[in-house]
C-alpha cells in the first residue's frame, strides 16, 4: 500500500442519521485514492476509544473533522478541509 500523501483526517459522523450516512461514505469513496480521510460513526466503540475528548453530544450535533494535529473542525467548518481531502 503507498502512503498517503496527505496526512488522515477523521471525520466523525451520526451513523444512525441515513443522510449522515451516504454523505460520509460519498466524502470517503472520494478520498479513497489519496488515502486523505477515514470516517468513523459517532457511537461507535473506536470512535470513543480514539477520540474520548469528543462527546457523544458534539458528534450528534455535527460532524467532527479531526484533522492530524488534533485540531477538530465542526460542521460547516469541516467543508473546506474534507473538500480539499477529496
């Protein structure tokens, strides 16, 4: 596998939200060929265990992009960010 040229951002959706959903898996299926984004569901085990400073709370409320750095971007501040990644 070749390293991505872009260092992963996560972005961490509402799984239980269909929208959510395909918006999610659209953004991710983009960003397969760089490599640039994963997505993980907000209620899920992972996501909690990687990410215990993002509450469920925040993650139902919006999408959180968290970039490499730890930064977290939420909602429409995540849009340029994910679009640059796709």
């Amino acid at each position: 596998m070749v390293a991505p040229s872009v260092p992963v951002a996560t972005l961490i959706y509402d799984g239980e939200c269909a929208m959510c959903r395909a918006s999610a898996l659209w953004l991710m299926r983009r960003a397969m060929d760089g490599g640039a984004l994963e997505i993980l569901p907000c209620r899920s085990a992972p996501r909690r265990h990687r990410f215990p400073h993002l509450t469920d709370e925040q993650c139902m409320t919006a999408m959180q992009l968290v970039l490499p750095d730890g930064r977290v971007l939420a909602g429409a501040d995540a849009v340029p960010e994910l679009f640059a990644r796709i």
